[in-house]
C-alpha cells in the first residue's frame, strides 16, 4: 500500500507562487503505475479537480481556472508528485490534496482516485 504526504503549503500574496510536494511511501513500487491527480477544497465547497499527470508523466490535464499558471510534474525515481502554482489569486485559497490510483491514464473526478494524502493549506491573501 501507498501512502500519499503532500508539503509546500502557506500563506502567499497575491501574483506569488508555492510548490506543492506529494511524495509516496510506503509500496513505492507501486508509485511509477499509478497516474497522480491534486485536488483542493475551500471551506463550503466541493472538491475541486486542479491538475492530472499519467504514470509516466507524458500527459498532463487541468481546468480552465488554472490552465497556464499551475504545472504538474513528476519524478518516478523520487517517489514524488509536484504542483508547480504561479501568479496564485485569492480564489484558489484552500486545501490541496494528492491522489493517486494504480492506472495508466489520469483521471479528473475525484471519486475515481482511491489513495489520498491529508492535505496542505494553501492561502493567498495580502
């Protein structure tokens, strides 16, 4: 079994950037299979799809909300999954979260991961 622990949360001012960290452990064997999706929530909202990478790293999806300001990336040798967040806003204040399901190809719902880590605080804020 994986476990997901993701790092790099805080509090960042506008037009700022974070990198998130999601490293895996535990059956990291397992990490290079799975394709890898981060998520986040604000107080009183649903889960919110933010970003998709494959397996192998060779696709890439995110919504239009942050198309062309986040990127995410993989490494499979380091067990780890980033979340690269420039010119952040207000509105994508929330808890950001990584998950990951034994597959080839990513997925953009989040019931359709089944390993999660805890979660990170992200707040953009003057």
């Amino acid at each position: 079994q994986v476990q997901l622990v993701e790092s790099g949360g805080g509090l960042v001012q506008p037009g700022g950037s974070l990198r998130l960290s999601c490293k895996a452990s535990g059956r990291t064997i397992t990490f290079s299979a799975m394709a890898m999706g981060w998520f986040r929530q604000a107080p009183g909202k649903e889960r919110e799809f933010v970003a998709a990478i494959t397996f192998n790293g060779d696709m890439t999806s995110y919504p239009d909300s942050v198309k062309g300001r986040f990127t995410i990336s993989r490494d499979n040798a380091r067990y780890t999954v980033w979340l690269q967040m420039d010119s952040l806003k207000p509105e994508d204040t929330a808890v950001y979260y990584c998950a990951g399901r034994r597959e080839s190809h990513y997925y953009t719902r989040a019931e359709e991961y089944d390993t999660w880590g805890q979660g990170t605080q992200v707040t953009v804020s003057a």
